[in-house]
C-alpha cells in the first residue's frame, strides 16, 4: 500500500511539471494540453510561448481562443495563428 501512495504522489508531481504538449496543429490553429493539476496562470503562461513558437513558424501570431477540460486531468488549449 505504501508503495502505491508514493508511486501516486511521484506522478502527481511529475505531472505538474511537464510542459505543454501540442495535439493538433493545422496551419491555422494549434491545440495544446497541458495537465488539469496545473493553475491556469502558470499553464495558459506555457502554453502561449509555446503556442507562439508553433504559430511562428508559418509566419503567423498565436492569440488564445478557448479551453477546454477532457477526461484524466487534461486541459487542450486551442490558439489560433493569425
């Protein structure tokens, strides 16, 4: 049992930590997700350089659009590159 609960923490830590993560990049928009455990200050803050770096690349600005909550803890932001 007291494996579990470490085991359990480990991951939740790890989690928090991990960056954003793009699911979807057309052209036009990028979708990011980021863990649910993280505050929307510090995962809307990675998300937009990321976003940004991803929309750069075809010439273009990101400006957020919207987020959404999926299952297992997950945030998906969705940018869009104009």
């Amino acid at each position: 049992m007291r494996v579990l609960i470490v085991t359990a923490s480990l991951l939740l830590i790890a989690a928090c930590d991990a960056p954003p993560v793009v699911s979807d990049f057309n052209g036009s928009s990028v979708k990011l997700q980021t863990s649910s455990l993280v505050s929307v200050r510090d995962a809307k803050a990675g998300t937009q350089i990321e976003a940004g770096r991803i929309c750069g690349k075809v010439g273009k600005q990101a400006e957020y659009a919207s987020t959404r909550t999926l299952p297992n803890y997950v945030s998906e932001h969705l940018y869009l590159c104009l």
